[in-house]
C-alpha cells in the first residue's frame, strides 16, 4: 500500500515516544541548525541506505519545512515498502513553535 498519513505535531509527539523513526528531509544545512530529536537527516545520498536498513514495519514520521515536501517523500517511502508512514503536518516550523525542548541542532564538526 502506497497511502501514508498526516499527523499534527501532536500526534507525531505520541508515535515518537511509542518508537517511530522520525525522518528529516530539509537540506543538511537547516537540519544541523535545528531539527527534532533523535531525528535522522535524510537525502538523496543517504536513502538507499536508510531503506535498505531500516524496518520497515516501524512507524515512519517524514518531517520538512513546513510540512509540503514531506507528503511526497512520505508517498515515495510508503512505496518502497514501509507500512506506516506519516507526514508532519506544519513541518519543523510548527514541532520548533510547539516543543522547542524537543529540538536539538548537530555538533559542530
């Protein structure tokens, strides 16, 4: 099945603590200045990887921006074969305004 879900923020909060895998697919950049915790930053370099790895039973969260891009790559990856894909809606703008305890950015290299 190729279908996934929108999910608020809220929601996302709930699969998030239960275990879900939440995926980040802003550009390396914006992802290093701040993005959801535990989150993996994910790209074209980076997917083939990731799905060949990845479980794909395990609740899947697609965050972006503002929660537009995310539904695509939320469709692509229910494609490929993970069963419970969800997109953020509002994307990481909306997590940042609602849970800025929830949000980290990566360590300087």
């Amino acid at each position: 099945m190729s279908d996934f879900k929108r999910i608020s923020p809220q929601q996302a909060q709930v699969l998030r603590a239960s275990g879900a895998v939440v995926v980040d697919i802003r550009d390396p950049h914006s992802f290093a200045n701040g993005h959801i915790i535990g989150s993996r930053h994910l790209d074209n370099h980076s997917l083939h990887d990731f799905i060949t790895h990845a479980d794909l039973d395990a609740p899947l969260i697609v965050s972006c921006y503002h929660g537009n891009s995310s539904q695509g790559a939320a469709a692509y990856l229910a494609g490929q074969g993970f069963s419970e894909v969800y997109s953020l809606d509002g994307g990481f703008e909306l997590w940042r305004t609602l849970y800025p305890q929830d949000t980290e950015q990566s360590p300087e290299e």
